[in-house]
C-alpha cells in the first residue's frame, strides 16, 4: 500500500501549479502581441540576426525545467524580433498573406481545444466541413462537391492530381500501383507551372516526364494551340492524355490561364481539368476582377490558399473535388479501429477519408472567425485593392525611365527590374541582385527575383492587407537611391 500510495503522489502533470500566475503571464503575452502588429510598420521589414542569437538556437537539449515567464524571454528577446517579415505592409517577397489578428487567436483557441480533425463526431469537425463549404461557394463549384483543409497550396494540388491519376488510370491503382496502368498518363500544364506540380508527378510515381510544359503566350498564358497539338501528338504516340492543369495566376509573373479555353478543351479530350489556384482563385470573390478567373467553377478539382488571400495564419490550404465519390475513394481507408458506430464520437465524418492525414489540425477555427468578423465581401475588397496596387506600381514603373517592367501585370504581381546603361545580362542581374539585398538588410521592404523569357528580373507580390500606395511610392525612390549609390561605386 506504501508503494502505491509513494506512486501515486509522484504522478505529474503539464498543467501549471499556478493558474493564477499563468494567467497574468498570459495577459503579458496578449498584450505583447497587440503591440507587435499595431506597431508593425514601424520596425524593420527584415533583419538579420546577431551572432549571440544565432548562438542561441545551438543551445543543448533543457533537462530541468524553467520558469514559464523566463521562457517567454527567451521567445520575445531571440524569436519575435527577426521574424521572415510577411506580416509587414512592405513585405512582397514569395506570395504570402499578411495574417490577421483574429486569426492567430482563432489558432491559440484551436490549440487550447486541442481537436484532432480526422473526424468523429465532434463541432470541430463541423466547423471543417462548414469552412469547406464556403469555400465551395466562393469559387462557384457545386455544394455535392467535396474538400479538404491541408497544410497549403503543395498539398491541396497532390490531391487535386492524385484523384485525377486515380479516375483516369484505367485500372485499379490503389490495389495494383501505377506499373499496372497499360498506357503511361500525361499531365500538361504551362511553362510557368509551379514546382510543386513537379514533385506531385514524382510522388505519384508517374515522374517528371509525364508532365508536358506547354509553351506559353505573350501574357505567358498556356497556348491552347501548342496545348491540342501536344495532346494529338502524346495519343499518337501511345500514352493516354489525362489531365490539363491551368494556373490562376502563375508564380512569377500572375499570369492567368484561359480558364474557360481549358475547360473546353478538357471536355472536348476527356481529360480532368484541374485548376491550380494558390495564387489567384480567390479573385472569385473580388467584385472587380472575379472575371478574370472565369471558368474556374468548370473545374475537376481546384487548389487554393486561405493562408493567401483570406490572410489566414499558416498553414491553410484546401483542395476541392467536384466528383465526392472520385475524391473519397482515392483516399479513404477503414481499419478495425476506426470503424463507425450508430452513437458516439465514432458516428461523425471521418474527414482524414478525403486527404493524407490521419491526424489532423484544427486549421478551420482561424479561417472561421475572420470570415464571420469581416465577411467575405471585404475579404473580395481587399483583393481588389492589391490588384488596384499592383497597376499604381506598374505605373511608377512605367513613368521612371531607370525602371523596365519585364511581364505584364495581370494580377498583383509585377515583375521589373532597374535599368543599367550599357551593362550585359550578366551585370544586370549583378545590379538588381545588389538592390535587392540592400532593401532587405536595411529593413526597407522585402521583394524576391526571377527569369522571366531568360531574362533575371525583381518581383513583387502584393498580397497584404496592411499595404499602402506610400509603401510603393516609398520603395520605388529607395531602388532609385541605391541603384545611384552602386552605380556610383562600380568601377567603369
């Protein structure tokens, strides 16, 4: 009875000895975080970080415990100040949204509940499923359709072409793997496709070959000819054309396919026609540019980011199915343990049926709440308002004779680069690069760079709420100030 009685008082717990104590630390930290972002366009976009800090991510592994205050210091003294900055208005490196404050409670709530969204009869997993629901709505698809939140745009577009393996393999897949499909698939999609497409096309044992890069137009659009023909071609030469995959809104230049022109073309070649929307469809809920991405509600599938245009906290991506049948028996798998019961927990959904996962994260809270304070008209307003940005500085560009604009700015982003008398490819990159960097280590905004028709370029994606027209005006006069400065001090 000793032993026992000696076991139990040993037993322990993660809960606080002090709530009270927890609590008032908890306030400390709420009220750092306000701070944090009303004050944000005041601090540097970008920084680097000191050597002591850096030297403070080798610490070894914490044996003993510490007090939860000290570690809080630890977090607000080496973490919170050198953050990658795209909560930052003058922040437009890789296509990111801004974050909203709403939703990083909503993820602290999510976190506190502590729900594994695999499903089960739970109002976590409604939520998940009612979020899926709107964004069904959003982009015209059916309410028969299916979906499922993942971690981001990679992930939504492996399930998006994993079902349309599946549907078009003309064998059983899932029982026999991809060796048992009698003619080699193809996939094709434009030139300016994202990379991840590439890494699906390997996951999905099909490999990198099987997806055709289509040459693109002027506006680095998918040419719908150059597509026909490749299809004609690929059928001629004994593989089996399955799916065409178009871009709302490429990653180096915003590029939008010709939405509508692939749905046709999908129909008329029985091809799945699946949409990578990461970047841009969400301008379907824009008042003023939604026809810009007409045709997306045609769609087999459609990957999309909330964590983009909605400003969702990462991660949050979705994949959406038109066919809910197709979707479900891609993924879904049954063991003894999971096995529905008439009552219970066991009696709801079970949503990892639609995905990968297993386990999975309460991605929805946060997506839920910023929609229900701000409404999804807002939400449209403020794409329209990047979009309106990204042509004012296209106009600055286009007015300042130091300046080139490399691509067309379709959506909201615009690909440009300095000017340099004179100078090789070779040097002109040299330059850019050097102005790039010097923006970012003076903290003064943050943009990204990229080959567009073989030419290096800057880049810059306006995806944040908190952007104003003085930013741009700002780092156009910044860019001039440096390209001087280096100039000047390059030997002739």
């Amino acid at each position: 009875m000793d032993t026992f009685q000696e076991a139990t008082n040993a037993e322990e717990t993660l809960d606080p000895p002090d709530w009270a104590e927890v609590g008032s630390l908890s306030h400390r930290i709420l009220d750092d975080a306000i701070v944090y972002l009303k004050d944000v366009r005041d601090r540097p976009v970008w920084r680097g970080m000191p050597a002591e800090v850096r030297a403070f991510f080798g610490a070894p592994l914490p044996r003993s415990p510490a007090p939860a205050a000290d570690v809080y210091d630890d977090v607000a003294r080496n973490l919170m100040p050198y953050p990658m900055g795209n909560v930052h208005p003058r922040f437009w490196s890789w296509y990111m949204g801004s974050s909203n404050f709403t939703g990083a409670l909503g993820d602290f709530l999510a976190a506190i509940q502590g729900s594994n969204l695999g499903g089960g009869n739970q109002a976590a997993g409604l939520m998940d499923s009612q979020v899926v629901n709107w964004m069904k709505e959003m982009v015209g698809f059916p309410t028969s359709a299916s979906g499922t939140l993942v971690s981001g745009g990679s992930m939504a577009n492996i399930i998006g072409l994993t079902v349309a393996r599946n549907v078009k393999a003309g064998v059983d897949v899932r029982e026999r793997g991809v060796g048992a499909i009698p003619r080699p698939l193809r996939y094709y999609a434009s030139d300016q496709v994202h990379s991840c497409h590439r890494k699906a096309m390997e996951l999905l044992g099909l490999g990198n070959r099987a997806l055709r890069r289509i040459p693109t137009d002027a506006g680095l659009r998918i040419d719908i000819a150059a597509l026909k023909a490749a299809i004609a071609e690929d059928r001629a030469a004994g593989f089996k054309p399955a799916c065409v995959i178009g871009t709302a809104g490429t990653v180096n230049t915003g590029a939008v396919d010709d939405l509508q022109a692939l749905a046709s073309v999908a129909g008329e070649e029985d091809l799945w026609f699946h949409v990578d929307g990461c970047i841009g469809a969400l301008i379907a809920i824009a008042p003023e540019s939604r026809s810009l991405v007409a045709g997306i509600e045609r769609a087999d599938s459609i990957a999309l980011d909330p964590h983009k245009w909605l400003h969702a906290p990462f991660e949050a991506g979705c994949a959406l199915v038109r066919d809910a049948s197709a979707h479900r028996n891609t993924f879904a798998v049954t063991p003894e343990y999971l096995e529905s019961t008439p009552r219970g927990l066991a009696s709801g959904e079970w949503l990892h049926d639609y995905g990968l996962q297993t386990s999975r994260g309460f991605r929805a809270l946060k997506i839920w709440m910023a929609l229900k304070e701000h409404g999804v008209e807002k939400f449209g307003r403020l794409i329209d308002q990047n979009i309106a940005q990204a042509r004012y500085l296209t106009g600055l560009i286009e007015a300042e004779p130091a300046l080139e604009l490399m691509a067309p700015t379709t959506i909201n982003i615009v690909s440009f680069r300095h000017r340099l008398a004179g100078a090789s490819e070779e040097r002109l990159k040299a330059f850019n690069t050097e102005i790039m960097l010097r923006l970012q280590e003076e903290g003064i905004a943050a943009l990204s760079d990229t080959t567009v028709h073989g030419r290096h370029c800057l880049r810059v994606a306006i995806a944040n709420h908190r952007t104003r027209r003085d930013d741009l005006d700002l780092v156009v006069g910044e860019m001039l100030r440096l390209g001087r400065e280096i100039e000047a001090a390059t030997p002739a």
